[in-house]
C-alpha cells in the first residue's frame, strides 16, 4: 500500500503560488526552492493568532492549505512548514518531515517534535537542502543540510554541525537554534508538539501574541498592539491605539483581516 503523502491538486499548487507572489517553476531545481522560500517568508506571516482566538488546528494537509492558501493566514512551524511541504510535492520536490528541537537561552532544548522542518531534494543533484519557512526570524535561503562550513544569508551566518546521536544543530552567527533529528516523519507525529504549545502554560506561544514576517528590507512584526519594524537594521518601535488600529496593522502589513482584535487566552481560561 502506498502510504506515501498525497499531491495535492494543480489548481491548489497554482493557488498557493498566486498567495506567495511566484510563477510556476520550470523544474524543481535548487534555484526554485531558494525562490520559493523566500517568497513564502515575505508573504505569509509567522503567527499564532489561532490560540488565542479559539481556532482549532488540524495536522493534515487540506486544512493547513485552507487556512494558509484560502483564508490568506499564517500559523507556526507545524501549519506553516506543513503547507509547504504540500506545495514542494506539488512542484515535484522530494520532500522529507524532520523533527526538531529548539534551544532556549539558557541552552536547553525544547521539547520532542518542537519544530517542524524540511528536508528537501532537488532534480538538480544539489543538496539535500534544509528548508524552513516556519521558524520565525531565520534564514532566508535554504541551507545545505550536508554542508558543515559557514553558509552565508541575508539575515546571518550559519552552520549545521554534528551534534550527539546521529543529529544536527543548526547555529545562526554561532548561536543554537535548534536541533534535528534526521529520520523521516508523518504530519501526525507532530500531534504532541503541536498540542503542546497550543495548550500548555509553559509555551511561549500561549503567553503572548505575535504576527510577523520577513521585508524585503528587515522585518515588521506586532506583538498585541506593539508593531516592531525592522529596515535595514535601524529598529523602531510603536504602540498602537484603538482596535481599528490594531486591525489595520494586522490587514495592511500581514493580509491578515480578522473580525475583532486577538487578546492573549491563557490556558484554562474561560
């Protein structure tokens, strides 16, 4: 029995390529992929809005291309690098799950199936490549997942290096991001991780709200009604007013066009 993921149809793949701004590639070769990457980073948010708006989040492929393709929202690493993964297959890319765990400041990982990221093949004989539009503010090109020298990106330097027990760690300007387990995985198994941070009082997603996405000139992010924008490396920092500010910020620099404005729901609250 073919327990192989599904293609998902050719009007969804040209679907989801209009959403990120690309054309159809020729052929899945290593200079589509970085292409696709980033278009997809400067489109579609790294987000958590769902958690604090009582939406349920479904691990498979249709619900996930739903939200991020027709709804015209984001998500975080599961949703986001899971809908991705469906494009690639589109595409023709041989796409592999890995799981990771990220590290916090003080060092320590996360927790098992933490990250979702992807393993990536190219008909080009590059690579493989390790591709990621889910993990916030990273690389903005895929990283050579065999290369063990310093791979140069807009947003930083990075190296993959061999960590304990067959992994890798991926650093940005010498420091930890996160680890990777290189063994395959299926969407379901990221079931715990994703429930995890949907629910759990110690996830830094369920403690605060952020909506953010890369610029072709740095970043622009709002956490709750501070918008944060980044160009060319010169930070400024504003407080939003009244709803119909905050909205307009989530619409005009996200596409995010939400009914009412996201308020932080701690776990267990009613």
């Amino acid at each position: 029995m073919d327990t192989s993921p599904p293609v998902p149809p050719r009007e969804t793949v040209e679907a989801y390529l209009r959403r990120i701004g690309a054309a159809r590639p020729e052929r899945p070769d290593a200079g589509s992929l970085r292409e696709l990457q980033l278009r997809h980073l400067l489109s579609v948010p790294f987000e958590n809005l769902s958690i604090h708006l009582g939406e349920n989040m479904v691990l498979e492929d249709t619900p996930l291309l739903d939200k991020v393709v027709e709804a015209r929202r984001g998500g975080f690493c599961y949703e986001l690098n899971g809908a991705f993964a469906a494009l690639l297959r589109g595409l023709g890319f041989g796409v592999t799950l890995l799981q990771g765990r990220g590290f916090a400041k003080d060092g320590r990982l996360g927790i098992p199936y933490d990250h979702l990221t992807l393993r990536v093949e190219t008909w080009d004989g590059t690579g493989p490549w390790l591709a990621d539009v889910g993990f916030g503010d990273h690389s903005s090109h895929p990283l050579l997942l065999e290369e063990r020298g310093e791979q140069s990106d807009p947003a930083g330097a990075f190296r993959i290096v061999e960590a304990p027990e067959g992994d890798l760690d991926v650093l940005r300007d010498g420091k930890p991001q996160f680890r990777v387990d290189r063994r395959p995985r299926a969407l379901a198994d990221f079931e715990a991780g994703a429930w995890y941070h949907r629910t759990s009082p110690a996830s830094h997603f369920t403690q605060s709200l952020v909506c953010s996405r890369l610029t072709a000139e740095g970043r622009i992010t709002l956490t709750g009604r501070r918008l944060v924008t980044t160009v060319h490396g010169e930070r400024e920092e504003r407080q939003l007013g009244d709803d119909a500010e905050v909205l307009a910020a989530y619409r005009d620099h996200f596409g995010v066009v939400l009914d009412g404005v996201p308020e932080v729901r701690r776990p267990g609250a009613a």
